[in-house]
C-alpha cells in the first residue's frame, strides 16, 4: 500500500513539473495535425490505469464467491475400469455419519449422492442438462458457503438457502440481510457470523479512499467506476446484483424470475453428455441435475485404491518424524482420502446456471440422476385431498464397498444407489437426451405426437407409449387470450401438484394448480396482496408422481397446501409424471382468483394458454 501510495505520488509530481514548460510555450496546434496529448495527460493516464489494476485486484482477490471456467478440474468422458456401481444407502449414510461439516471421508468405492442444487451465479438460465463440468467454489467466503450447504442438507427452507447464497453472492453483510436469513445465518452460521459485518461493495468503496486519496482531483468511487473498464463492469453486476436483492428482500418470487432468466428465451444449444471430473488423482466425480436449481439432482463420485493408498503414504511421510506415533498407526487413522463435495459447483457456461449442491444422504438418489425410463407406479393417495405422495424406500443392502481402481473398475457394495449407472461408466442412462429438454418435445412429451388439439383438450401421442411426461409451463401468461383484456399480462407464482380435481380424487390423474400474478392491492389488514388467476392442468392416462416431483416436493417441508411448489419449481421442466398407454390426455381450466375447489367458477381454455411445446429451446 505504501509503495504504490509512493509511486502514485512520483508519478503526479512529475506530470505537474512536465506540463509547465508547454504551458507556458502556449504552442498551438498545427491545421489539420492532430493534437497530440500533453505530457500531464499522459501522465494522468498512467495514474488512472494503476489505480484499475489496483481495483482489479482488489476485487478478485477479496470477492466473496466466484466460479470460474479457468479453475474446473480435468475432465474425462468415461470412467477408467468397469461399470460405475454405488454402494448401498446404509453404507453412504454411515459414512456422512462421520463427516465434518462438507468434509467426508470415502474409502474406496462408488458412491450417489442424492443433492439439492442451488444455483450460483445471477442472470443466466437453467441449464439443458448434462453440461456440467466441476469446479471449485472459489472467494473469500468460499468456506462459509461450503458450510450453509453442509449445514441445511435437511430441515430447512431451501429457498431461503437460496436467498442467502445469491446474498453471499452479491456480498451482503449481515445487517443487509432479510429477517429470515438473518435467522438462518444465526441458527447454522454463527460461528462466521463476524466475517459478515462488511459488505463487499463497501469493501471496494474503502479501498478505493484509500488508494486514490493522494491523487488530486481524483473522482468518487461511484463516478469512476464507469471508466474502469472490465474491472468496472464487474463492480457495476455486483453492485445490481446487490441493490437488486436489497429492493426484493421479501419477494423471493421477483428475485429468482430475474437472476435465472425465467421468461427470458434460452441460448439454444446441443444436448451433450456429462464428463467426470478428475478432482483428485485416482478420484473421479460428476453431477447429474435434469431440472436446474431448487430441484434434487445425484453426484456420483468414485474413490480408486490407488487415490486412496497414495494419500495415506502422503499422511505417512509427513508425520513420520513425530514421537509417539508410528507410521501404521498414521495409515490406520485415515481409512478413506477426505474430500468436501459441498466445494463443487457443476459449471455449464457463463451464460447458464452453475449449480452448488447440498448434500442429502438420508435419501435416494433415484429419479433425476437416474435412467430415462418411465416412472414406476406407486400408490395412489386415497380420499379427496390428494395428499402428498410416498417416496419408494431407500435401497437396502451394502456392506463395504470393494476398492475400485483404474484397472479394476467400480465397487460393489450391494444393491440400490437409485440413480447410479449400470451399463458404459460413460453413459448417462438417457440424461443426455431428456425427455424434459428439447428437440422434438411436444408439450412434455418426449418425441410426442400432438393427435388432437380440439375444443376437448389435447390427445399427445408418443409410438408404443410409455413415456415421461414433463411440466412445460409458461412462466407468463396473456390474460387478454383468456377473457380479461385489461389485465395485461399474468406471471408464474406458486402452486401445487396432485391427483384430486376440483376437490374429486380421480385415479390416473396428475394435476398441476398454477397461481399467476396480474396486480397487487392493500388492505387496512394487509399491506401487500397478490391479485391471482389459476391455471388448472389436468393430465389423464398417467402414472403417479416422477420420483423427481417426489422429492422435489418433500424437500418444501411441511407446507399450508399440499403438494406445494415454488414458482421456480414450476418452470423448471419437472418431470411429473409418466404415461399409461400409447396417449395423453390434457385438459386445461382457468380460475378468477385463488380459490380451486367444488364451488370454483372454472372456465375450460386452450392449454397451450399455460404449456408450450419445446423444440428448440424457446416458448
């Protein structure tokens, strides 16, 4: 700081002394040659550029949280070995059983890892899945998120999670914080609660004083920003990002259709099959997300013996001079080779989300990182509620995982592990090519055939049958097509998936309610009120729930209505469901208000007023 303090000064004595002599000269320039920069603006130049690269490196070496393309790990397309095969449910459990905070220690062997994915960048959409590639989550505040995600893998709201995350993001200190994150930061971070007293953006503002406070006449932080460059431009996102969440601290809904694009036409793109990551010497890793952010997705990570043996010879030799301990004893204390999965983020691209995940042991890590088969059945809720589904168990079985290794190929450890491959280590078992993802999509229908499209709703075939059906809801709506011309446009709220239909449980039904914002009111009792329609989606001829909508739901906790689901959910092209025969049948109603019930006014509409058939990425 001195030196540079030193060399600013040097630098503005010199240019004052320089541009007196042409000062007092008074030399006028030539007709017609340019005028050619005086010895202090070159001068001042020189300064001004030292003081952006001083900002530029102040902002990267103190940014809160980064992802980056330059840091992702190796990758590979296939595994080394045979078959990817993870262990069993039990085994993965009793080895988190004994992590510390995101560290986990893993012995040899496959593992899948059910996640809940969060995303980690702002203004950019949900990925077409099976692009990502790992890195590490990088910044000074790094460690505080690796420890919010391995701190709230259950029991807590994740859309709070995923507040405070773009809040650390954006570098919000504490004070900045909504109510409730705030409460969440005291409840799972109180032990770095003392490193979010100072926002980042205040961070750069006194850096900024400080650096520039010996050069006269030098601008504001605010003003100078804009002739920073791409230093600049870098401050100015964090600075939107952060008044941004600061303008929406209660509206979670706003924050999240402007940071993950929602409504905004995707960047097309090939489907293309997810690499493993090297992350370690011998260690092997990749995500496997078909939704995006706020739904559950799979890691799946394999351990070799050699990763394994190579880190224990490393603990050896390190501590091989210490008394009192002997070099087995070193090989004995450290089984596995630790690793802090909660440190990855899956990084499709700049212009896409990249996803951090929490881990979620206690679960199955079937459906969204599984085969692209139809969902199997399960029980249909009886009564008329249409209540929350029941996930299928966790697999059972797995005693301890044989060592993998590069000749060897993937670990046994039993049956289960729902998600995991069973064929070509490099395959991902028809996640490359979604049902959910484009082309040749037919309103959530894979390779559909729209075979009636009449005043009864629309029939959407699909060759022998069989195949998922996923929720391709428009996250904005025109309400002029549906009756109300002067309420402009309607966008996505919240809503709920079930099997009952105006209060009528009906089996081989799957129904999605879908609340859309027009306007907003208040009353002497409630400041702010949402003015709603509802878009009733049903969808005939089906299985029960996708795993994937079953976990998605039960990661929302105990909620007012059932089957609920965030806005973000809803536009997030969930699976939800899985055909029964060779069609589909969908019919669609809208609602005026909140309300769905026996005694709804339900008008029958198009329900391509609500669905859209995804070809190539757009609406």
């Amino acid at each position: 700081m001195k030196w540079f303090a030193r060399a600013v000064s040097m630098i503005v004595a010199c240019a004052l002394a320089l541009s007196i002599g042409p000062a007092r000269a008074a030399i006028q320039g030539l007709p017609g040659v340019p005028t050619i920069p005086s010895v202090n603006q070159a001068a001042k130049d020189l300064v001004s550029k030292a003081l952006v690269k001083q900002m530029g490196d102040e902002f990267l070496l103190e940014q809160p949280l980064h992802i980056s393309s330059d840091a992702e790990f190796p990758i590979v397309s296939s595994l080394p070995g045979r078959a990817f095969h993870p262990v069993g449910q039990q085994v993965l459990q009793s080895i988190y059983a004994r992590a510390r905070d995101g560290t986990v220690t893993f012995p040899p062997g496959d593992y899948a890892v059910a996640v809940m994915n969060f995303c980690m960048l702002a203004h950019v959409h949900v990925p077409d899945r099976n692009k990502f590639r790992l890195t590490p989550i990088q910044g000074k505040w790094a460690d505080i998120q690796s420890a919010l995600f391995a701190r709230t893998s259950s029991g807590y709201d994740k859309h709070q999670v995923q507040f405070l995350t773009w809040s650390l993001l954006a570098g919000l200190k504490y004070s900045e914080l909504p109510l409730k994150e705030q409460q969440l930061v005291d409840a799972v971070l109180p032990d770095f609660k003392s490193r979010l007293q100072m926002s980042f953006y205040e961070q750069l503002q006194r850096r900024w004083n400080q650096i520039s406070a010996n050069v006269p006449g030098a601008p504001s932080f605010d003003a100078a920003i804009g002739k920073m460059g791409d230093v600049g431009k870098e401050i100015i996102a964090v600075r939107d990002m952060r008044d941004e969440i600061l303008s929406n601290a209660n509206n979670f809904d706003q924050v999240m259709i402007d940071f993950a694009n929602i409504g905004v036409p995707r960047i097309p793109s090939d489907i293309a099959p997810t690499p493993w990551s090297i992350v370690q010497p011998g260690v092997y890793a990749r995500m496997l997300n078909r939704s995006g952010f706020l739904t559950p997705g799979v890691l799946q990570i394999r351990v070799t013996a050699k990763a394994v043996a190579a880190h224990r010879a490393a603990i050896a030799v390190a501590v091989a001079g210490r008394r009192g301990r002997a070099r087995t004893d070193v090989a004995l204390t450290f089984p596995g080779i630790p690793l802090d999965p909660t440190n990855w983020a899956g990084y499709p691209g700049s212009a896409v989300q990249a996803l951090g995940g929490s881990p979620d042991p206690g679960s199955a890590p079937g459906g969204p990182g599984g085969g692209g088969g139809a969902p199997q059945p399960g029980p249909v809720p009886g009564g008329g509620g249409g209540g929350q589904p029941h996930p299928a168990p966790a697999p059972s079985g797995g005693g301890q995982p044989s060592p993998p290794d590069e000749g060897s190929g993937g670990g046994g450890g039993g049956g289960g592990g729902g998600g995991g491959n069973s064929g070509d280590p490099g395959d991902d078992e028809g996640d490359s090519s979604s049902s959910c993802d484009p082309p040749a999509n037919m309103f959530g229908v894979e390779k559909g055939l729209l075979l009636d499209d009449g005043g009864g709703g629309m029939d959407i075939g699909r060759g022998k049958g069989h195949g998922i059906v996923c929720l391709l809801l428009r996250p904005f709506i025109d309400l002029a097509l549906l009756g109300w011309p002067t309420r402009g446009g309607g966008e996505i709220d919240d809503g709920a998936a079930g099997y009952s239909l105006f209060g009528h449980a009906l089996s081989g039904h799957v129904v999605i309610v879908a609340h859309y914002t027009y306007s907003t009111t208040s009353t002497p009792m409630h400041w702010y009120m949402k003015k709603h329609v509802t878009a009733v989606i049903d969808y005939a001829s089906v299985t029960p729930f996708c795993p994937e909508l079953v976990q998605t739901i039960a990661g929302n906790g105990m909620q007012p209505v059932p089957g609920w689901l965030s806005g973000a959910e809803l536009e997030n092209r969930l699976c939800i469901t899985g055909m029964n025969g060779k069609s589909v049948h969908v019919n669609a109603w809208v609602v005026d208000g909140d309300f769905v019930g026996l005694q709804s006014q339900a008008h029958s509409v198009d329900p391509k007023n609500f669905l859209y058939a995804d070809f190539m990425g757009h609406m």
